[in-house]
C-alpha cells in the first residue's frame, strides 16, 4: 500500500463479510490518494469469497473473527496515536458495526460506519468521540427504529439512504451511484471537520 511521506493523519478501513475484495481495495486506494496513511487489516486472515458465497462468508465471520474484533483494532489505533496525530476509523457492513463497537474508548478522532446491520446489537454504547453513520434504507431490520433509539446520543450524525445494503459497492448488484456520492459526500464533510 502506497503511502504519502509526512502525512500525520492515518485512517484504518475494516472491510465487509467479503474480506479484502476490489471493492476494499479501491477505497484504500481512494484515501491514500486523498493524502492518508490507510491501513487495511484482513479480519478474515484468508483470501477474500465472492458475492456469490455471501451465505460462507458470513458464516465464516462468526465463527472465525466475530464483533469481538474491536478489541484487537482498538489495540492497534492506540499504537497509531504514538506516531499519528490523528487517526480515523471508516468500517463497512461488519467492519462497521465492528467501528461502532470502539467508539467508547476515545482512541480515534473519528469514526465513520456504512450500513451496520449488527449495530441494532449494541445500542445502549455512548460515543465518545465524532460518529457518522451512514445506513441504507432498505435493510434486513427496521432501519428508522434503530435511527430512533440512536438520535440524541452526543457525537453522533445520523443520515439514512434511499438504497440497500451494500450501495456504496461498485462491485455489487445493490450499488448506486448516486446514493454513493451523497455518502461520500458527507464522509469527506465528516473528515475535514475533525482533522
């Protein structure tokens, strides 16, 4: 991964159920041309499954890397802060809720969740640090509920998308372009304001 020589800003992305696929791989490319140091764990410790093992693949995740992986990113993004000033956390889909889960422990400047299904899981969390969730519309839960019980915790932006689960992935059948822009429109907003 190429990286960008005095740069003191790094930002960790924690992929899909998929694992390190083009659709990762091209976000990483996309920050470390925008100037950060990006840093991709591989959860899955394997090559990545195809959209068509969806089913394998998330069985894969529960039971070989599993939500509890916070712990070990956490861990990391403290390393990070001895040697960048600061450090950011942008997660999709598991890599997301897996973002949310260490928004308690005030080691990023930042973190940035797109479509977290499992979310729903760990509401009661209080973010301790700037949270932009991103979440689809369409979803395998009641998304509004869940923007319900989250609204009016402090930290936290909120924004829902008029598309489904996985949108932001030029690589998926649920992708749209449009609904993607916005989205990044909003993390690039999302970024400048706590750089």
């Amino acid at each position: 991964m190429k990286t960008v020589d005095n740069n003191k800003t790094a930002i960790i992305i924690l992929h899909e159920i998929y694992g390190v696929n083009q659709f990762i791989e091209g976000v990483c490319s996309q920050y470390t041309g925008k100037g950060y140091h990006v840093f991709c764990p591989n959860m899955l410790g394997r090559g990545f499954f195809p959209y068509s093992e969806a089913q394998e693949a998330y069985e894969f995740f529960i039971e070989k890397v599993g939500f509890d992986y916070f712990k070990e990113v956490e861990s990391f993004a403290l390393q990070l802060r001895q040697t960048y000033e600061s450090v950011f956390l942008l997660g999709f889909s598991v890599g997301a809720t897996i973002a949310w889960r260490c928004c308690e422990n005030g080691a990023f400047d930042g973190i940035i969740c797109c479509y977290g299904s499992r979310i729903r899981d760990y509401l009661s969390l209080q973010p301790s640090c700037p949270i932009l969730l991103l979440f689809a519309e369409e979803d395998k839960f009641d998304v509004g509920d869940v923007i319900d019980q989250l609204a009016g915790k402090n930290h936290l932006e909120l924004y829902k998308f008029d598309a489904k689960h996985g949108f932001m992935d030029s690589h998926s059948k649920y992708y749209n372009r449009e609904q993607k822009q916005l989205a990044e429109d909003y993390i690039s907003i999302f970024l400048r304001k706590y750089h």
